[in-house]
C-alpha cells in the first residue's frame, strides 16, 4: 500500500494509472506553458513567517464561502472531462466534497450530467457554464441546475476560445478516446481504468450530447469549442446570464484590477482570482502574483478568491494571507481522483487540510481570519516586478 503524504504523490500514481491523453489534458498549460509553470514556482517564492510559543490548542481551519461554513475555504474547481480521469469521476469528486463538507463545482464540459451528480449527492453543488452563442442552450441547461438544487452559478469568463495546448493535438484528445494503436498500446497499461469505464454508461460530455444540436463531433473538444463557445461575449451578456440564473454568482477568470471592478459591478457574488490553471493566456501572470491588487480594488465590494498553482496547505495559508476569502483547487484533486478515485480526492483534501493546520499553528494562527500580510516574508518587488 502506497503512503501518501503530499499531492505530488497522488500525481505519480495519476499519472501510472491513467490513460496518457487524459493525464496530459490534466498536466499542462498553453503554449509554452511559462503562466501554467509560474502559478507554483511564484507560490514557492513566497515564504511563511514562523511564530513561536503561542498557545495553538482549539485551532481550526473552518471558513466560508457566499456566507456558508466549510471545513476549510475552498472549493473543487470545475474540470471537464473529469469522468475521463476515472469512470464517473464527477459523482466521485463531489460524493468526496460532500463527506469533507467542502463545495463541488461541476463543470459545462464534463461527462456526468448535472442529473448524474445530483442524483447521487444530496449536497448542493455549484454548476460551472461555458457561455454558448446558443442562448436555448444556455437557458435550458441553467432551468436544469436550477431543477437539480445548485446552489451557485460559476460563469467562467476567461475561455471564450481555446488557448492551444500542444499536447493534446498530439495525443488527438477525444471523450471516449478513438482506438487508435497508440491509444490500445497505451491502455494495455492501464487495465483497470478501462475496466471500469466499461462498467459505466458515461463516457460521453453529458450536459451536451443529446442536448444540444451539433455540426461539430462533440467529442472533439477543441473543434467543438471553437464552433459553439460564445466569442462575442462581453459584460453586458455576463450581466442578462447573471439575470436568467437569478441566484448566487462567481465569476471566475480574472486576472486585472479593471476586469475586477468591471465584475464587481455586476452585482457578482464572487470573483476568482484565476488565469484557468495557465491554460489560457501563457504569459499572463500567476494569480497569486496579481491577488493583492485585485484585493484593494475590489475586497470590500466582492468577496475575492484565488485558484491556479494551489498544490498545498501552505499555498492556501498564503492565498489567504493576501486577502482571498476562499480559494479553489484544479489538479490537486483531479491528481487524486485518478490515483485513487473517490478515496483519493478525499485523501488530496485530508492532505490540504492537514498541511493549512500544521502551517497555521508554526505561523501561530488559530483561525482562518486571522491570517494576513505579517505570516509571510515576501521578496522585495515580488508585487511590482512587472507594470
Ligand atoms: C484538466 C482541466 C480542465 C479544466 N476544465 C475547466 C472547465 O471545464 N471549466 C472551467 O471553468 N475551468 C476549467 N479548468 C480550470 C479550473 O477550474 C481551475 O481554474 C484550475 O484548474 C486552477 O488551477 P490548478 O489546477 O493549478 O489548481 C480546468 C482545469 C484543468 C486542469
């Protein structure tokens, strides 16, 4: 039995049991992938500021997000194609969510349908959607949410198209994936992956197939994005798709003290601090880079939250020292969820939670709002590097 002690071990055993395409789709960025690599090496630059002989009994990393306690502030970021990475992995992710007392998001893209997750929770999770040109789509697939409980809207506005991953051209990146020789070479390895997606009926994007009409393959994720994904959407849409929901909103994909004014004034609930795990603009800073500018802008109008290179607690003791009031993880459980599945989604939150106490009590906090700007030790310049 393998120990794991840190998310890096959950991604070795992602990566060995995971057929390659879905494990590549996972772990990388755009382009060159400098935004992807930056979001952990920026976190690493950073530094936590040990405090001794303070009392640390009754500590905990209880926090809330939208006005709702959790076992920490954090939530699970939308992903697609998570029930790629293991058979109906979006039901594992959230089941997993739901016994930790942290909030699931289910994304537009992914391959249990927002039917399949309710059906098997009975938690609120948050449905994350992609704007569509097509606004039936969006209007029907927002009444179904609506219908299966979610108790928020993510609308992610960083991804109107695709930032071009190399990787997954070269693995022809599919849901299911076509059995090319390469890809049943690659599977011998990976038997008990296909097992059990053998075992389930969901293996094709089922908040789309069989909702919406399509010219494109829909399997095909960059050509289907690039034929159906709302290019010409601006505040205005933002703000009629806040209105057509009509419930809590977070708006995730921003990366600039304007934009966040700019979504602060739409009333949002939420903002997310984010630059889509470095899957978007490469080049663009790291999040964590730009959160303090985005906090003064905009902390006392908006609650601000943080994801992209989050692979620890003590990068979550750090998002929060620098004002986020929540933050959201990507890859830290997806690593998880193809380790181990259900268990190692559960193990990646154990982890987290454990690694945010630990710090939490060597920096001398007990409680999560009382961290701040003093638990770390920051390079000169680090904030005004770049103008
Ligand atoms: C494999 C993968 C798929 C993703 N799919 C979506 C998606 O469907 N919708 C979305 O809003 N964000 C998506 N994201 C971005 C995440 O929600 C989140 O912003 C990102 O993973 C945070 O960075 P991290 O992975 O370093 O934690 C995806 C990220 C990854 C890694």
């Amino acid at each position: 039995m393998t120990v794991i002690t840190c998310i890096d071990d959950l991604k070795r055993l992602h990566k060995r049991r995971t057929p390659k395409m879905f494990y590549d789709y996972a772990e990388s960025g755009s382009y060159t992938e400098q935004t992807f690599r930056e979001n952990t090496t920026d976190f690493a630059q950073i530094r936590l500021n040990q405090k001794v002989a303070v009392d640390m009994t009754g500590r905990s990393t209880q926090g809330s997000l939208l006005g709702k306690s959790h076992a920490m502030p954090l939530a699970l970021a939308p992903v697609g194609l998570t029930g790629m990475q293991r058979a109906d992995g979006e039901i594992k992710a959230a089941k997993a969510a739901e016994k930790f007392g942290v909030p699931f998001t289910l994304s537009t893209m992914s391959i249990c349908s927002i039917e399949d997750v309710a059906e098997n929770t009975n938690a609120p999770f948050w449905f994350q959607i992609y704007t569509l040109t097509d606004d039936d789509y969006n209007r029907k697939v927002l009444e179904r949410a609506r219908a299966a409980g979610c108790s928020a809207l993510v609308i992610t506005v960083d991804l109107q198209l695709l930032g071009q991953r190399h990787k997954d051209l070269k693995n022809g990146l599919t849901a299911p994936p076509k059995l090319t020789l390469p890809v049943m070479l690659d599977l011998a390895t990976k038997w008990r992956w296909g097992l059990e997606m053998l075992g389930t009926k969901r293996r094709f994007f089922g908040n789309i197939v069989g909702h919406v009409e399509s010219a494109a393959d829909p399997s095909s994720l960059a050509s289907w994005t690039a034929e159906k994904f709302d290019q010409a959407l601006n505040w205005d849409r933002i703000k009629r798709l806040m209105d057509m929901w009509g419930g809590k909103v977070i708006l995730k994909g921003i990366l600039s003290p304007e934009d966040a004014e700019l979504a602060a004034a739409t009333g949002a609930d939420a903002i997310i601090v984010s630059n889509h795990g470095g899957r978007q603009l490469d080049g663009a800073l790291s999040s964590i880079r730009v959160l303090p500018s985005i906090v003064s802008a905009v902390g006392d109008k908006t609650e601000v939250w943080l994801d992209s290179g989050i692979r620890s607690g003590q990068d979550v003791l750090k998002a929060l020292a620098l004002g986020a009031k929540g933050v959201m993880i990507g890859r830290a459980y997806i690593h998880g969820l193809g380790a181990m599945g259900e268990p190692g989604v559960t193990r990646a939150l154990e982890v987290i939670q454990k690694e945010l106490d630990i710090s939490m009590a060597l920096t001398g906090e007990k409680r999560i709002e009382d961290l701040g700007r003093h638990n770390l030790l920051i390079p000169n310049g680090f904030f005004d590097t770049y103008n």
